[in-house]
C-alpha cells in the first residue's frame, strides 16, 4: 500500500521475481480492460482519466477472479487493491473462504513533494508495465524498455492535476485501509524516501522471516 508514485510498482515487481509469485496490480489490470471497445472499457477509462477510482463492485470481481488463477496459488503481490475499506472487507471474507489469509501489509510512506517529484519523473513500458524513473531508475536505452524492448512512456493518467487528484483520493479514502490493517497488526510501514535498494532490503527481512517460518 501506499500513495500513487512511492514506489510500490518497482518493489512489487522485484518482490514477483526474487519470491516467483505474481505482481497483482488492479491498475495495470484496468489499463488493459481501458483500451477495449465496449461500454464497460470506456466506463473504465473515463474514471482513470479524472484519477478517480473504478466502483467497488467492478473492481472487487475482477481482482478476486484473478487471485483464483493457477498462478496464484503459492501466493501473490497485490499492488493497489485493496484501496477502500469495501475492497479490504471483501479480500478478506474471500481469501478466508480459500484458508489463505492476508499476512502482511507494506506501507510505503513518504510527505506529498517527494511524491509529485516521483511522479513527474515516472515512466512505464506501454508493454509489459516495467516501471522506470527518468531520475533514480532509467531505462538503459532512452524510450526502449530493457526487458521487453517495448515503448518507454509517461502513463496518460499522469497528467499534474490527474496525480494531485489521484493524491486526494488517496488520502480520502485509502488511508482508511491503512488504519483497517493497524488494527488487525498485520501492518508495517515502510520509509519509502531511503533509495529503491535499502527499501527492497527492509521488504526482504520482513518478507523472508515470514517465508522461512
Ligand atoms: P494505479 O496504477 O494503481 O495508480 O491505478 C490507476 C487507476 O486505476 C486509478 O487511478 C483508478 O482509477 C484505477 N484503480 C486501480 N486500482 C483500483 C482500485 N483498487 N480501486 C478503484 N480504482 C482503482
């Protein structure tokens, strides 16, 4: 968990390969539903494009069917779901069904500025959603993703007044799922302004304890 552009892409995708479970990321699923032709993609794309968050109901389903896919079964990342209280609620109530609970919630935090700074500088493959940053990770090629060869781009939903957007939300309605986690003690908040290195160090000794047990 945490605000748009603290980082949670990259260390979830790091995570994906040093553990070989899936990154489970409720936006990239959307940007992929968005570019179909049906009234249910452009519903989709509308609420993207003000940074608004996709109805509970719409979005609930879609990642739920996902997490009963065969490649879930040993475990999963979720990046971005669950980011309203109905979300966390119903994650829940179905992961318990399955006798696989939520373990841990990661927290990555960080003030506003650093923030909007990393978002600014955010890149991402129009491919395979390999996240780059201009500044702290850039592709080696310019434009061209290292992994896939794919397009380099700056995400549509990235516009300033779309981020300040996508930041108000956050803070109106996920940091609620924070505290839903807190009071559960299955949350730790991570310093996500130390460099993309020491932050995947704290997530491996977090993570890592939990695997070997
Ligand atoms: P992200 O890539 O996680 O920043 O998500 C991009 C956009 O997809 C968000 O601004 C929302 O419009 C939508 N979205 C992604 N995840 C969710 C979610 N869990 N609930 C509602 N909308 C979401």
């Amino acid at each position: 968990m945490g605000p748009p552009g603290v980082g949670k892409g990259t260390q979830g995708q790091r995570l994906s390969a040093a553990y070989d479970v899936p990154v489970i990321a409720s936006g990239d699923m959307f940007r992929r539903v968005r570019v179909e032709e049906s009234p249910r993609a452009r519903e989709i794309q509308a609420y993207m494009d003000r940074g608004d968050m996709v109805p509970d109901e719409m979005t609930i389903e879609m990642v739920l069917d996902r997490l009963k896919k065969p490649d879930a079964r040993g475990g999963f990342i979720l990046d971005g779901f669950p980011r309203t209280i109905a979300q966390a609620v119903a994650l829940d109530a179905d992961l318990a069904n399955q006798e696989r609970p939520i373990e841990h919630v990661v927290l990555l935090q960080a003030p506003a500025d650093v923030i909007l700074a990393r978002l600014a500088g955010r890149r991402v493959c129009d491919s395979c959603s390999k996240v780059y940053n201009v500044d702290s990770n850039p592709a080696r090629v310019d434009g061209v993703c290292d992994v896939c060869g794919g397009n380099v781009i700056q995400r549509t939903d990235e516009a300033p007044e779309v981020q300040r957007r996508r930041l108000e939300v956050y803070e109106e309605q996920t940091a609620a799922v924070a505290s839903y986690y807190r009071s559960s003690g299955r949350l730790t908040v991570v310093d996500a302004t130390l460099a993309l290195d020491a932050v995947q160090a704290e997530l491996h000794q977090l993570l890592g304890a939990a695997v070997a047990r």
